[in-house]
C-alpha cells in the first residue's frame, strides 16, 4: 500500500508527492485506492496488471480537486449534474440525485464520487463521459480548459 | 409521489421551462413567523407552498423530502422534510448563495443564536469539511464550510 499526501501550493493542486510506503493487501476491499482530504490511499492491487494505475491515480485526485473546489463551483458542479442537497432530521446531509447518466455505478453514491469518475472518465474515455453525461464533461471542459489532459495520452 | 417539477436528466439545460416559478419567489425572510413544528404534510402545502419535489427518502422510504427549486445557480432553495407515517415535520433546511447578502457567519449568528465558539465539525472524515454550530436550544443549526467560511445553510431541526 502506498500512502501519498496531495500537495495543496499554488497552481500544483494535482500533483503529489509520497511520503509512504508499506504492503498491504485488502482482499476483501473492492477499490484499489481509497482517499480523504489530503490524504490518498493506493492498495496492492492498484499495482497489478488489472487495473491502469494512472487511471486509478486520476480518480483519487480528482476526489482531492472536489474537495478543494470552492463552494460556489462545488454548487455549480452539483446544479449541472442533478444533485439537490436537503438534510435529514439529525442535520445529515443528503443528496436528491438524477436516476440515470452515471459512467459508473458508484458514482450514485455521492456528488464527489461522481465528480471523480468523471473527471476520470474525461482524462481517459471521454467519448463515454460525452455519451452518459455530457452536462458533466462540458461543465469540466469550461472549467479545466483545454490543456486539462494527460499529457503523453494519444 | 409527487413530482411537480420534471425531474429528467438535467435541470439547466433540459427540464428550464418546466421548472415551478415558486422556488425563485422564496425568500427566506418569509419564514420568520413560521412555527415549524406546527407544520406537517397536511398543512404544508397551504403554508409554504407546493413543492417542486416531493421523494420518499430513508432506510425504509419512511420519510418524504419535499425540495423547492431556486437561486443561482439553480438548485434546492429550501427543504422539508417529514415523517411518513404520522407526517410531522422533521426539518427545513434553508439553502444560501453566494450572493445572498444574509449569508454571513456573524449576522446570523447573531440574529439566530448560533454559539460560534463550539462548533461541531463533520462527522466523519470523508468529504467537504465543514463547521456545525447551533443554538441553545439545538432546535437551529448552521452549516460554514471551512474551506472558504461559505455559510452553506441553516436548519429548523423540529424532530430533534
């Protein structure tokens, strides 16, 4: 397992440096990275030939990019793709979401979630992100601009 | 189920012109007078308004959401929410802009007793962080997030 800590400077918001490293295989976990505020989690299996692990790394900095969006681009984000907050009788909150245009199934879960595999999907099979749910990939497009790729991707 | 807005795949681009007018007349100033826990599914309508939502939500669908629509960017203004089966209010939860002049940490701290001194901070790790504070009472919450000190709501919690 490989623990990495997002840089938050100026203008390097995406990038990352690891301060890391240990074995850890989750076998029973279904992800092959996790992540929280500042905080990005790649298990073993991220590692093995299964799954495209700057794939996997996009995702989970996607995940960082949302959490640092400000609240007016966060609410943006949310009007564009369907997701109407209100608030339970404890003050949880919880989201009213549109029922299809997922490019994955757990993006169901949560506007970040959601976020995340589209920004993913976006980087690495657009032409599936344009297809589900083009608000989104014309919502990020206007908001990363043009150079918002990954450079070397053909 | 109600659904007196058409809630199809996109709100700004696909359902604009079936949107209901209510959501953008509301005004949170309205709600002054209002005795929340004397409102309940019979009474609301008459009260508040026709929702532009109406869902059953919880573990066991044993609550209705109703969401009225509103603000820039569109997006829920103010919600209800109530228990199914005795349809009594649980919460109504008011949603700010950025450009709403109320929406500032000290006047409404102020203006609803909001102790800004103990906040209580997001339950668990994942996601946006952000400040709960309440009244003396805890019938009142507001939500800041701490990122940008954003005040992102305040909520009448009847059930508590």
């Amino acid at each position: 397992m490989i623990l990495i800590k997002t840089k938050k400077e100026k203008g390097a918001d995406l990038s990352a440096f690891f301060v890391s490293t240990f074995h850890l295989t989750l076998k029973d976990h279904p992800n092959p990275g996790t992540s929280a505020d500042g905080i990005i989690v790649l298990y073993d299996e991220a590692f093995t030939q299964k799954y495209n692990l700057a794939r996997i790394l996009g995702h989970e900095l996607a995940h960082q990019k949302y959490l640092d969006l400000s609240s007016e681009d966060r609410m943006s984000y949310q009007s564009t793709t369907n997701w109407l907050p209100f608030k339970t009788d404890t003050g949880t909150e919880k989201y009213y979401s549109r029922t299809d245009g997922f490019v994955a199934d757990d993006g169901r879960e949560s506007p970040e979630e959601d976020f995340a595999n589209n920004v993913e999907f976006y980087l690495f099979e657009r032409g599936r992100l344009k297809r589900l749910t083009p608000h989104a990939d014309r919502w990020i497009a206007e908001h990363y601009g043009k150079d918002f790729k990954i450079k070397g991707k053909k | 189920m109600l659904i007196r807005f058409f809630f199809c795949g996109f709100l700004l681009l696909g359902c604009a012109s079936n949107q209901s007018k209510l959501g953008h007349d509301l005004e949170l100033s309205s709600y002054k007078k209002i005795k929340w826990s004397e409102i309940n599914l019979s009474n609301a309508k008459d009260k508040i308004g026709t929702p532009d939502i109406s869902e059953a939500v919880g573990n066991n669908q044993n609550e209705i959401v109703w969401i009225y629509l509103g603000g820039t960017p569109l997006s829920s203004r103010l919600t209800l929410l109530f228990n199914k089966v005795d349809g009594h209010i649980l919460n109504a939860t008011w949603f700010f802009r950025s450009y709403d002049k109320k929406a500032d940490t000290k006047y409404l701290a102020k203006k609803y007793q909001f102790d800004l001194t103990q906040p209580r901070e997001n339950p668990q790790f994942f996601g946006v962080r952000k400040d709960y504070y309440t009244n003396p009472s805890k019938s009142m919450e507001m939500t800041v997030v701490k990122k940008d000190n954003f005040v992102e709501s305040i909520s009448w919690i009847v059930g508590r």
